[in-house]
C-alpha cells in the first residue's frame, strides 16, 4: 500500500462532512505548524512495514499526530513536536511525563486514547499519524486511514500494545527522518542497561515477580511484557512459577489466598488505586516469603511507576536511574 504525505481528496471530504452533519464542528482552526529537526540526509521516501502493509512517506512530515501509547515521548525524544497527542498513563495537560527533558512549545491537541476524537483530529490537518502501540485493530485503522493520512501503525508481526520500545523507536525514527537519532538513543540506552546490569552481578538468574494489586484482585506481569523486559535486560528471569500460568494475556491473576506465587528473589509491586501503604499493611503480603524476609520493594513514587511502565526509551533511562538502587537493596535484603 503506497500512501503519501499530502493527499488530501477524503481528508476534504471528511471536514466538509463535519462541518455540514455535526453542529458546533465548524471550520478547521488556522494552526501554527511546529518546526521540524533537519531531517537524515536520503531519508525520504521511506517505507515501513506495517500490520497493513507497507507505508511509503515521500517527504520528511510537518504535522505529525502521535495516538500510541508513547508516540508523542518518542517523537519528543526525536526533536519532533506532534500537533495532536494521546495520554496512555493519564499523566493529564498535554500528557508529558517528568522524565521528558525537552517537551512542546506549544500544547498539542489531546485526542483520546481508546476513543479518539476523529473530528478533532481531521482538523489538524496532519500529515503523518503515528499509532505504533495500539490495539492493532482493523475498525481504529480503517478509521484512521480513512483520511487518506500515511498511518503507521503496529509492526508487521505485532500484537495489540506490544510493540517493543526498540521497534517503536526505529519505526517512528524512519518515519520523521531521524533514523540516526533514534539509532543513537537506542545505543545509550543499551548501555546503559549493561552498565547496570554489570555494576550488580547479584542480579544475574535471581528470580523476580513484577505484580500489581487493584482494588479487588492480584496480578503478575508474564514474560514478553515491558516490565519484565525491563527486569530481564538486568539479568532476572521471570519467576517459573508464574510463567507456568501464563495465557495470552499481560498477566496472570492471583486470587489473594495463592499471594504465595509472589514469592521470588525479588518481588516488585505496583499499586493500582490502591496506596503502597495499604498494600505494605497486608498480612497475607506480609506473610510471603520473600516480603517477610525483606526482598520486596512496593513502588510508592507515581512518577518512577510510569517511567517503570512506559516502555518508552526516556521512561526506561529514569527508571533505571530510580529502580536500580532499590532492588539491589531488596536482593540483599
């Protein structure tokens, strides 16, 4: 599927639609357009593989629209300033987490997560539309792809929010024109990781479980999934005892009388509408082994929880920063 930037027939169409069936859509705003980082030298036109083929952008974007899950981080990380945004973690305003350094100039349009503001949208008048950790869903790509944007959507072997931080940030580095940016980014956080991982050789084979508790149930994240990545990049393995229960799902629940499949060389929790100190005043949490014997860290800083769970190159560099003395004292005990 060949697609470019600035085709703009259906795009017409659908303002023109919204203006004439929905009162108070109006007129697309005149808006002021963010200026762009020089782009690599010969990195237009490129084509990126996709769940739905592949997607040719022939010029380096002006108008960029950021709608996965860290779309807008990564792009921010790349020096590109998207024009409309989604907020995943709920950090609220233009959704610009602590550990991002350099963010807008200009607020950019919140246009939903799972439900998009498509009129909102259509009147930014983009011409690329990241949505690189998503559902994956035909009815959200048909949706977007309807405006006759290039829509670079999930890897062509990806499932529904699992796109690597690694692939997100090598799809949107080639579709801004800052593949070599993105290549950079990418080296130092790998380093960084192996310096970690090198400075605590205590890390290496011990055995970690990264659980949430909500309000009514207990779960724990199975290998694939972002945090565990996280934690295996340091050299942990995920406890056996949850992989053995893993289905297709992030996680695998655990009702409050099996609290010991929490058991591990290191426990991790995050707390889900529930405060680290009720989770910490748990006796059945406090009566598992390696909480009792003080190997367990609750995550009771909001910020270094969102960084722990963005799965974003920024995000993992302020976590490492963050976590890394923790759990080697929680090792330790």
């Amino acid at each position: 599927m060949r697609t470019t930037p600035r085709r703009r027939g259906r795009l017409a169409a659908t303002l023109l639609g919204c203006a004439l069936l929905m009162s108070g859509c109006g007129a697309a705003q005149e808006r002021s357009t963010p200026e762009m980082p020089q782009a690599d030298e010969g990195a237009f036109p490129v084509t990126i593989s996709t769940a739905f083929g592949d997607v040719t952008i022939d010029e380096q974007p002006q108008r960029v629209v950021a709608l996965g899950w860290n779309d807008a981080e990564t792009a921010l990380a790349l020096g590109v300033q998207p024009v409309g945004a989604a907020d995943w973690l709920d950090i609220g305003g233009d959704g610009v987490a602590p550990w991002v350094e350099d963010g807008y100039d200009h607020p950019p349009t919140m246009l939903g997560t799972l439900q998009l503001n498509i009129e909102a949208l259509a009147e930014l008048d983009p011409d690329l539309i990241l949505d690189t950790r998503a559902s994956g869903e035909q009815d959200r790509y048909d949706l977007l792809s309807g405006l006759d944007v290039p829509v670079v959507s999930i890897p062509e072997s990806g499932h529904a929010y699992l796109t690597s931080w690694e692939d997100q940030l090598d799809m949107i580095g080639r579709a801004v024109g800052r593949a070599e940016e993105a290549d950079r980014l990418r080296t130092e956080l790998d380093e960084k990781f192996a310096t970690a991982k090198d400075a605590h050789p205590e890390f290496d084979g011990a055995t970690t479980v990264v659980a949430a508790r909500t309000t009514s149930t207990w779960g724990a994240y199975i290998t694939d999934t972002s945090r565990i990545q996280f934690m295996e990049k340091l050299g942990f393995v995920n406890s056996p005892a949850i992989e053995e229960l893993a289905d297709e799902g992030f996680s695998v629940d655990i009702s409050h009388e099996r609290l010991d499949l929490l058991d591990a060389d290191l426990t991790v929790v995050s707390g889900i509408g529930v405060a680290a100190e009720e989770i910490e005043d748990d006796p059945l949490f406090q009566a598992v082994p390696s909480v009792r014997d003080g190997h367990s860290m609750v995550l009771d800083d909001e910020a270094l929880d969102q960084a722990f769970a963005s799965a974003s190159v920024l995000g993992q560099s302020y976590a490492l920063d963050g976590l890394v003395p923790g759990f080697a004292a929680a090792v330790a005990g």
